[in-house]
C-alpha cells in the first residue's frame, strides 16, 4: 500500500515537472526566438540605415567634383566611422576607391551588400558601393547581447525549474496525503476497525470522496451492528420457546405432567416458533429486496373489514371492540395476502396493547391521489424518540411484556417492509384524537391505471 502511494506521489511530482520544463522550454524557445528576430530585423535597419548615408555622401561627393578623383581618404574616415570595409565601383567595373588595408584581402564579392550609386532614382548609377562583412563594434556588441540574454533565459529556467521543484514536492505530498490517510484508514477498515473515519479540512473531490467513505463505513458500522444484534437477538427469542418445549418434553416423558397439559404447550411454543421464523424470512426477503409481490386491484374498504373480522376473536377475548369507521374509496393496487398481513400486524399490536374494555378505531378516509387507514389504540402512546425505534427488529416500547403477551418484536418491522414494497408509508403517533395511546396511519397510494 505505501509503495502504491510512493508511485501516486512520485507520479503526480514527476507530472508537475514535466508540465514546468514543457512550459519553462516553450517560453525559452519563444522569447529566443523573439529575442534573435527582434536584433536581426534592427541589425537590418540600422545596416539600411548607414548604406543609405554612405551611399548619399559617396554620390554628393560625385556629384561636387564631377567624378571620383580624390575619394579614397573620404573612404577611408568613412570605413573608420561606421567600421566596415567600403568599396566604391565605378560603372566599368574598375575599384575607385577601397578601404582595406591588406593587400592581401579579397576583392569585391557579390554577396556583400551592395547600393547603386545616384542622385534621384531616375537617374543612372554612376557606381556601385559595396560593404564588406567583417565584424564591427555594433555586430561584436549584438553578439554579447544574444548570448547575454540567452545565459540569462537559461538562469532563470534553471531557478524557475528548482522553485517549481520544491513546490511540486510539497503539492504532491499535500495531494498524496489524504489519499495515504483513505488507504491506511481502508486498510483498518478491511482488518474489522469500523470505528476508522477520515478527518480532513480540505475542500473539493477530496473532501467528499472522504465523505462519501466516511458515510459507507458508518452504515458499514451500523450494519455490522444490526447483523449482531440481530443474531443476539434471536438466538435470545428462540431460547424461551425451545427452553419450555425441552421443560414440557421432559416433563410429558418422566411422567411428572400428563399429555393432556404439557402437549397443548409445546403446540403453542412450536406456534411461536414458527411465526418467529416466518417473520425473519419475510424481513430478510424484504430487505434483500427479492420479496414477491402478487399486486393486483382490491377493494380497501373489503379487505380492511376482512382483517378486523379475523381478529375479532381475540378483540372479543378482551372484551374489547372495534369501532369502523370505513368511508368508501376507490380501488388500491396491493398483494391481497401481504395487505392482510400488514393490517393483521397492525390490528394485533393495537389489542395487544389496547386494556380490557378498551376500543380500538379504525379509519379508511380516500383523498384525491391516496387513501389513508388509520388504526388507533387506549394503551400507552408512543413517546417522540421511540417513533422510529418502534419499527426496528425485536423493539417493545414495553420492556416487560413477553414474548406471549407481546409478539416476536418483529411485526411491525415487516410491516413497514411490506408497506414500503407497496409504495405505501406508515408512521407512528400519539392518539390526539383520543387523549391517550398510539395512532399507526398507513397512505396508500390509489390505483389511476384506470
């Protein structure tokens, strides 16, 4: 994992540096270019410039003395003046005057620059001046310059190229290490630490790429606490039963309890059991997301007087009721054999809670895109912070109530599985209506494929 991070960071220095020398070299061809075109044209100029004053002394002094006769010491102080060699040429060909003074340099070339000597333009050329390339105090002075300014654009590239070193080393290691604080915080992770989070104070990708791992190992962290829980929870709901199926068992083959007492226990416990299974199949079918649905168009008004009809027994056995309020809706779109399970959940834990001669309403109110069904009870209520808590797995607001009197715990988180599976919500409340107890409304969406 570091040598993974040495190669990030030392990939990122070696980025930088490439783009500051491609950057720092395509500046210093530039302004060497620049530099190189900006003399050259000048060197032009200034070399136009003192042809054009040879070439009009040269054809006045013609003109004054009607011929070239006695121009060789004007040649002379001229070559001096402007340090070039200076050759005039009459229009025969034949030299007038040149300021060399060895014998044994060339004579005149044609590829030296040259000027025809005369008045006005129109008029003939009375001869041809010529300037020699030879090496002058300004040429001299024009080379050191070039090659100042080339050793001062290498300096400088060599010092932008050291400072942008530095800084390229402190940028990547300030970039390598929020990525070495999410590997080394991954690899905690991946070793079973889910306490790890990631605390940086930048801002940006980063930022919320260490949000966006401190928010995948929180929901990490509290499904590994789910999951035990989960199994803590059951292995505790199943001891109670299989403890008194063993208890009764061993009692009916000992001889100490007859059949007709210790079976009909054993049958409950067994019942029990088998709704505590049925209830963790259906939460995890529901949550894994694979739960099947058989939806089609049902009546809610029918199929909520259906389920209060199948626990009016047990309403009866506390001497409790029912009070219906159903006002006729319009169809639902709903698995008829899950909607049945979700009212009975519902029913259930409002007569498991409701006291004896207590009453419990039921309400079906249609609105304009939703019906909903509202079930109320007289036991306790439901504090703020146990609203939530309530659909969670194996939660009793009650502590105290048994497994007999108050279920596996897992009902009513099924029934917001299911619920929610529907496209349907369910929330809980306190009963205002009543003063006192709790109030579950269920808002189902209607059926507008009609």
């Amino acid at each position: 994992m570091i040598r993974g991070l040495a190669t990030v960071q030392s990939r990122v220095f070696a980025a930088l540096i490439v783009i500051v020398l491609l950057t720092l070299g395509g500046v210093y061809l530039f302004l060497r270019r620049a530099v190189d075109t900006e003399l050259d044209a000048h060197e032009r100029r200034v070399e136009h410039l003192e042809m054009t004053r040879m070439a009009h002394w040269i054809t006045g002094y013609y003109n004054i003395h009607d011929g070239w006769e006695g121009l060789q010491p004007y040649v002379d102080e001229m070559a001096v003046l402007f340090g070039n060699r200076i050759v005039v040429v009459d229009t025969g060909g034949d030299v007038v005057a040149d300021s060399r003074t060895d014998p044994s340099d060339p004579a005149v070339e044609p590829s030296w620059p040259n000027r025809p000597l005369r008045y006005d333009d129109d008029d003939p050329a009375v001869g041809t001046l010529y300037v020699g390339s030879e090496m002058t105090i300004g040429d001299a002075f024009r080379s050191r310059l070039k090659r100042s300014i080339r050793s001062y654009l290498l300096v400088a590239m060599a010092v932008a190229v050291a400072a942008a070193a530095s800084l390229s080393a402190v940028a990547s290691g300030r970039l390598a290490a929020p990525v070495k604080a999410l590997a080394d915080s991954a690899a905690r992770a991946g070793a079973g630490d889910l306490s790890v989070r990631i605390d940086l104070r930048e801002r940006g990708e980063l930022a919320k790429v260490a949000a966006a791992f401190n928010t995948m190992i929180g929901q990490l962290d509290r499904a590994a606490t789910m999951r035990r829980h989960l199994v803590a929870d059951t292995a505790h709901e199943l001891r109670t039963p299989l403890s008194n199926i063993r208890g009764y068992a061993e009692a009916l083959r000992d001889g100490v309890m007859p059949a007709s007492e210790s079976l009909p226990v054993i049958e409950e416990e067994v019942s029990l059991l088998v709704r505590l299974v049925d209830d963790l199949q259906d939460l995890a079918l529901a949550e894994s997301g694979v739960l099947r649905l058989r939806p089609e168009q049902i009546d809610p008004v029918r199929a909520v007087a259906r389920s209060i009809a199948a626990v009016r027994p047990a309403v009866d056995d506390r001497a409790a009721r029912v009070i219906e309020r159903l006002a006729p809706s319009p169809p639902i779109v709903a698995d008829p054999d899950r909607f049945q399970q979700i009212m009975l959940n519902i029913l259930k834990n409002a007569i498991t809670v409701t006291p004896d001669d207590g009453a419990i309403t039921v309400e079906l109110i249609p609105g304009p895109t939703s019906v909903t069904i509202a079930v109320r009870d007289q036991g306790p209520g439901i504090a703020p912070e146990e609203r939530e808590r309530i659909f969670s797995r194996f939660y009793r607001v009650d502590g105290s109530r048994s497994r007999a009197t108050g279920g596996s715990g897992l009902g009513l988180t099924v029934t917001r599985h299911l619920i929610e599976a529907h496209g349907a919500t369910i929330t809980a409340a306190d009963n205002d209506a009543a003063g006192s107890g709790a109030c579950f409304t269920v808002v189902w969406p209607l059926d507008r494929s009609g």
